[in-house]
C-alpha cells in the first residue's frame, strides 16, 4: 500500500511549538483481502464497491530527539 501524501504548511501551536500538517490518502481493494464486492456481510446486507478510500489527517509537533 502507498499513501498519497501532500503537504499542507508549518505554522506556531498554542503552546509555542512548531506544527506540521499533512493529508494522505490511498485505496484498499476489497479483492486484496479476498472479500468479494457482492459478499453478504452481518445484517444481511451486500458489501458495495470493490475499492476503500482512506484518508488521513496528520499534525506533527518539532521536537528533540532523545539524547542517547
């Protein structure tokens, strides 16, 4: 699997760190999982579509990396 990854910008926080934004995002096929489109899943009902689209939002916070 491969995220598509875009970068959104670094701005200050509200307690005085530096942030980075991120949105990925990548589609899982439901035959990679060996479920089929038209499986019945609980509740009786039909699964629909063949692919998933995830999406993820990411904020990372600059810091220091532990001393060894």
């Amino acid at each position: 699997m491969q995220l598509d990854l875009t970068y959104l910008g670094t701005g200050p926080d509200a307690w005085g760190g530096v942030r980075a934004a991120f949105h990925a995002t990548t589609e899982l096929h439901r035959d990679d999982f060996s479920i089929t489109y038209n499986q019945v899943v609980a509740g009786r009902h039909h699964a629909i579509g063949t692919t998933l689209r995830v999406e993820i939002d990411i904020q990372a916070v600059q810091g220091e990396l532990p001393k060894a």
